[in-house]
C-alpha cells in the first residue's frame, strides 16, 4: 500500500492468508494486535487446513445439491442409499467427538449455510441438550 504505514497479514504453513484492513502506525502496534487476536480466538483461527478447505467445497455442493433433489434420502426405494442416512449420522457424531478430543472445530451445513463449529460450542450444545431432556 503506498503512503501507508505497517499492515498485517498472517500466512499459514498452506500458505492461506489472514490481511487485516486496518493500518497501523509502528510495527509493534500490528504485532500487539496480532497476539490480542491469537490469545482471544486461537491459532487455529488462522489455519486453513486443505481438509476444511474440502469440507467447505463440499458442504457448497451437498446444499446445491439438496436444492436441485429435495427428497429425504431416507424415503428413497434403494435400501443401501436409504440406509446411509444412519451411516451419515454415525460419521458426523465420530466427527463431533473427535472435535472435542482434540479441541477443534468441524465444518457442518446448518441451514443450508456452511458454518465451523469450535469444539467449545459443540459442548456448550451439548450441554444444552443434556439440560432440557427430563
């Protein structure tokens, strides 16, 4: 940026690239800024693994997807798709659980939007979940 003062960027070891917009006066000004960000969200907030990098894209093509074939997979006539219904469901609580294990996120269509879930807020649910059953 010409004229400018110090900008900030933080490269991941895929080389994925976090910019903030903001400018900063002195270089200690963007690092401070920098390490306030990383002790409030985590590092992994600047990761991007190429595995969620495929999640994502998939998750885009599952809601394409659904929107194009609206029908419950598990009402369809060919036993082996009706039953990966079951199969999904196992795979994305394993997912969940090892989320939790290893205090990351995973990547999930939720309303046909793709949103990470942080192993902080998929125990919180939980919780909740656990809570509200009699």
């Amino acid at each position: 940026m010409p004229d400018s003062d110090w900008t900030l960027e933080v490269v991941d070891e895929f080389n994925n690239s976090t910019v903030w917009d903001q400018e900063y006066i002195t270089d200690a000004e963007a690092f401070k800024v920098c390490l306030e960000e990383i002790e409030k969200d985590g590092i992994n907030a600047f990761i991007v693994e190429p595995i969620r990098q495929v999640l994502i894209a998939f998750n885009k093509l599952l809601n394409i997807y659904q929107q194009m074939n609206p029908k419950d997979i598990r009402t369809l006539s060919k036993p082996d798709l009706a039953c990966s219904y079951a199969a999904m469901e196992r795979a994305a609580l394993a997912a969940q659980d090892l989320a939790l294990q290893t205090n990351t996120g995973i990547v999930v269509s939720i309303d046909g939007k793709t949103v990470e879930l942080s192993a902080q807020l998929i125990k919180m649910r939980d919780e909740e979940a656990k809570a509200s059953k009699p």
